[in-house]
C-alpha cells in the first residue's frame, strides 16, 4: 500500500477547475516531485492534502488513515510536515523558537504543569532541545540559533522552514516549491539535503518545484499537471520528454 | 562588553540567563520588599497601585503581546473579578479561597466569551470586545441582587489565616499581599512563555496557517490565552477593588479598558517588562501632570482633558518613534553598552512594529 493516495480529487473555486479528478500515489521512501505550469494546481493539491481546503470530490488517505476526517491542525500529528511557498514562518521570535514550535505535535504537558514548569516540562524541553539540535546540526544554522526572523536574508528563512518542518519528525514531507528565489549554491544545498532527508532519515518528500534540474536531480517519479489534470507521470526523463508536457509549458507547435 | 557563553541547553530554559541577570532581580526584588521602610504610607499606595495595574496589564499582555489578539473588554473581566471575589468572601468564603476562585471563575468566563470571539480578526475583535467592556456596566445593574447595583459594594477587609489586610489603615500589608500577588503571576507568565504553549501563542500571532500545519489549534490556543488572560486580569480586578475599597458598575468602565490598552503598548508590546513600565507611566501619570500644572499655572486652575490628551499624545509618539514601547527604548540603551563600544546606529533599523503595513520600506 502506498503512503499517500489521492483518488479521484477534485476541487472548484465557483466555476474555475483548480484540481481535476487527480489520482496519484506516494510510496514510502521516495521524492515524488509536482511539476506544472504556473496555476495549474500544484499548491492547491498540497493545501488540499494540508487540509486547508475541503475537496470537492475524492479521496485523501495517508498510512491507512482517512485525511477527510481530520481538520488541518490534526494532520501534523499524523507525521506530515510541509513548507510553503511564501515563507511562513514567526517573524517575532528566534530561530531556535522557530524550530521548537515544530515540536508541537509532541507535546505531553499540560496547561497547569506549564504554568508551574514541573520537572516533567523541563525533561520535554530538553528532548525536544536535542531533535531540533539534530535538525540545527543537519541544516547548518548553529550561526542563526538565536537570531530573529525578522532580520534574516531570505535563503536562511527558507531553510529555517525546511528545519521547522523537519524538527516535527514527519515521515511525509511537503516541500513548496523548497529552490524558489534561492541562488545557485543554495539551490545546490538544497538538493543535497533533500537526498540525505530521503535517504538518511528515510523521510518520504512531495515536493513542488519550478528548477527541473532540481526536480530531475532528487525525485523518483515527477508528476506534470496543467489544469489541474494530470499531464503525465513518471520518471523525471519520461516526464521531460512527454509531447503533452513540452506543449504545456511551451505552447503548440514547439516541439 | 558582555558575552553569553551557553555551555548546556538549561541556558535557555532557565529563568535567568547568568548570575549578573540573576543578581539585578534579587537586587529588585529586596528593594520590593523593603520598600515600605523606605516610603511613606502615601508612595506605598502609589507603589501597590503600580503592582495592581501591572497584574492587569499582564493579563491583557499576554493576549495581546503574546498571542496577538487586541481586546478593549478587559475592564468588564476587571469587573468580573472583582465582584466575585468580594461576594464569595460575602458568602463566607475566606479570602485566601476566594481569591484564587475569582481568578478561576473569571478566566472561565473569558474562555467560554472567547469561543466565539476569537474568531474575529483584528479589529472586528476590538469591536465585539468594546460591547463587553459595554455590556458589564448594564450586567452589573440587572444582577442587582448579587452586585447592588448602582449603590455598589465596600470591599470586605481581607483575613489570611487571622492576619487582617486593609488598604486604608496597613497599606504596608496590602502592599505585601499585593506583591506577593504579581510575583506569582509574573512566574507563571514567564513558564508559560518558555513552554510549548507560550511558543504556540506566539505561532498563532505571526501566522495561523503554519501554526496550524504545525498541529497547533487556533480556536482552541487563542481561547486559552483569552482565558488565561482574563484569569489574570480577574485578580487583577480584585485587588483593585480591595485597593478602591467602594465600587460600582461604573468603576470598570471602558475608559480603564483603553488605558489598558494604552498602556501595554506604552510600556512595548509582548514583553514583561512592558507591563510594568506601562503601568509606572499610567499610575504617575495623573500625579506628575498635576505637579507640573501646579508649578507652571498654579494649583487651582483646571484644563479638563489634559491627561487623555496627553496620554494619547505619548501613545501616538511610542507608535511612530518606538513601536517598541518603553521597553524597546530601555533594550536598546541596555544593548549599546553590552555592546560598548561597538554598537552601530543602524543595528535596529530592521525592527517592525505589529502594524503590517509597512511592508515597502
């Protein structure tokens, strides 16, 4: 069984066709990129498996569990992280803050013992300290620990919430478009992470991207939308070379 | 030049970041407790008066500062709090009970409003918060029978395990009560903020969307900080009206509700600090305003207005100047000789205020 399966989504904003009876899966263990012209629906499928938007038809399940019965603050604790495309992150606090509140999900304390800061809370805070130290030292930002958001350069912000979404410990990783507005290097980084996120952690990612060479470089099967259809699925050569996709982003007749 | 040096993660968790910090508040704190063989039984007042304001505003901080959501209703849990402790004290209940029960009670009734509030947003808050502060003075009138009504209530002298409190003949005692008081709500304002729920506070303020894909419920956190702040600001409320000694439905009014306001923005919003420098500024205020009419015009000559105008005037300097607050200034001196000599001009320039309309600068 693969771990996210998407059957039949479909998704209307009054008379526009965002997502059209989309079917796709994800197995464990691999990068499955999202490619697509601009509106074609990538963001929205990511929203959609977020919950942040209630399909019109279809069915979402992630490990066996129905993500329809969930709202979108219950999906975290099912162990999917994602990014976003225009940084979300908590301008007024620091890196580290950042990164701890992706240890929401496993909380154990409750308001009372909080207030009080019993022993119990104190030994949480230390084992959440050391996950997000491990995500810290994975991502290189011991420089930015305790730095505001609110003054960093916009590459360190997008790997602050690569981080926050790797500090919840997901097994399924929803990167929004991770290379966007990033340089050549960090785009580099990027890649090379996005590798030891699959093969070091063993964490699934679904990624949305723009930089096929970042695209062909990571991921094991890329799906290209248009329209909110699918386009084609496959590896990243087959998707590349697909007639249907080169019209799509190129226009009739170019191929 | 002061260098942190962090050698275990206990660093960041415990409450005072080193021994120099540590040292300053002991220094603080003795002088809180000394402070009534210093000053006259007139500045003890003024000083508990700061301390209650304080309570107050950090009630109204922590839904504000920290959590982001603007309320101009926390008079009317002012009034909650005050009212209650005084008629469970009525029914017999000792002080030492009632007080915290009030702080329940009204922290509950925060929780149960905030429900359907804190869906609103922004502004539309502030407004559906101003009918409360509205509704209070009128709920206070029909609930004659609890709350007397129009004549309103004295304030029961306060017996903790045989020790009588009274505001008027021991202010020294109920200046003790009273920063006993703001000790312990201070601790459990610092713990919240360096536990998962105060980060979560802060998640719902800069960026619901990520919060919740963070698995953290809005609804749900936003009422808590409402209730949590209400709680606070009931105890608040009920040390305020032992320190008035008489009150009624209008005590509360929407005025105090602004000058709450005011005054956590006054003293910068979302830190501890700023509630109490907010409230030194709101409680000498008046005073040191009548000081300086006296000197320059003479005692008997009176400007109505002059104080909202110039509270107002000051809020309106803070906001463009400062968005910081007191405590943005008080940072910002403290930083510059941390840092001597080598702290630059422009290090602040960077520095936002909650206001997101100056995205293009």
């Amino acid at each position: 069984m693969s771990l996210l399966e998407i059957k039949n989504a479909t998704l209307k904003f009054g008379g526009v066709v965002a997502v059209n009876d989309l079917s796709f899966s994800v197995e464990e263990g691999e990068v499955y990129a999202i490619v697509g012209p601009n509106g074609a629906g990538k963001s929205t499928v990511f929203n959609l498996i977020s919950r942040f938007y209630d399909p019109f038809a279809g069915s979402f399940s992630f490990d066996g569990h129905n993500l329809l019965d969930r709202k979108a603050d219950a999906i975290a604790d099912l162990g999917i992280a994602r990014t976003f495309q225009n940084i979300e992150l908590f301008d007024h606090a620091t890196v580290l803050e950042n990164l701890l509140v992706g240890r929401h999900r496993h909380r154990r304390t409750n308001l009372v013992e909080e207030m009080l800061f019993t022993p119990r809370v104190r030994r949480q805070a230390h084992e959440n300290r050391e996950a997000v130290e491990e995500v810290i030292d994975f991502l290189d930002l011991q420089p930015y620990r305790s730095k505001m958001i609110a003054g960093l350069p916009y590459g360190v912000r997008k790997v602050v919430e690569l981080g926050r979404a790797l500090a919840s410990g997901p097994r399924l990783l929803l990167l929004d478009e991770p290379a966007s507005g990033l340089s050549v290097e960090e785009t580099q980084d990027m890649r090379w992470w996005i590798d030891d996120i699959r093969k070091q952690m063993g964490i699934t990612v679904l990624m949305v991207e723009h930089d096929m060479g970042l695209v062909s470089g990571v991921s094991d099967r890329v799906l290209a939308l248009a329209d909110g259809a699918k386009l084609a699925e496959g590896t990243p050569a087959e998707v590349q070379s697909n007639p249907a996709v080169i019209e799509a982003y190129l226009g009739a007749g170019a191929a | 030049m002061r260098i942190h040096f962090k050698t275990s993660y206990e660093h960041d968790i415990r409450l005072f970041p080193d021994r120099w910090t540590f040292l300053v508040y002991a220094a603080l704190l003795a002088l809180a407790f000394t402070l009534p063989y210093w000053l006259n039984d007139f500045y003890i007042g003024e000083a508990t008066n700061v301390l209650i304001w304080a309570i107050a505003g950090l009630g109204l901080m922590l839904l504000t500062g920290q959590t982001g959501q603007a309320s101009l209703g926390h008079a009317a849990f002012l009034a909650v709090g005050c009212y209650s402790c005084v008629i469970l004290m009525e029914q017999g209940l000792p002080f030492i009970l009632a007080f915290p029960l009030s702080g329940i009670i009204t922290g509950v009734i925060g929780t149960i409003i905030a429900i359907p509030a804190v869906r609103m947003h922004g502004i539309y808050l502030a407004i559906a918060t101003i009918a409360l502060s509205i509704l209070a003075d009128d709920i206070i009138v029909l609930l004659e029978p609890w709350t007397d009504g129009v004549s309103g209530k004295f304030a029961p002298t306060i017996v903790i395990f045989g020790l009588e409190i009274e505001r008027w003949t021991m202010p020294d005692r109920f200046y003790y009560l009273v920063l006993v008081v703001t000790i312990i709500c201070t601790l459990f304002y610092r713990n919240l903020l360096r536990s998962p729920l105060g980060r979560a506070f802060a998640a719902v303020r800069d960026s619901e969307v990520s919060a919740t894909a963070m698995g953290v419920h809005i609804t749900r956190t936003k009422a808590i900080s409402f209730g949590i702040s209400c709680a606070i600001t009931g105890l608040g409320g009920a040390l305020m009206g032992f320190y008035a000694g008489a009150f009624n439905n209008e005590t509360f009014s929407i005025v105090i509700s602004i000058s709450l306001l005011m005054m956590i923005v006054i003293g910068g919003l979302g830190s501890i600090h700023g509630a109490f420098f907010g409230a030194i500024v709101i409680a000498f205020l008046p005073q040191g305003l009548s000081i300086l009419k006296g000197a320059v015009m003479g005692g008997n000559v009176a400007i109505p207005g002059l104080e909202t105008g110039v509270f107002g005037m000051i809020l309106i300097l803070f906001i463009l100047f400062e968005p910081m607050g007191i405590y943005g200034r008080w940072m910002k001196i403290r930083i510059w000789f941390e840092l001597f000599p080598f702290a630059r001009k422009d290090m602040f320039r960077r520095q936002k205020s909650y206001l997101k309309t100056e995205r293009l600068r």
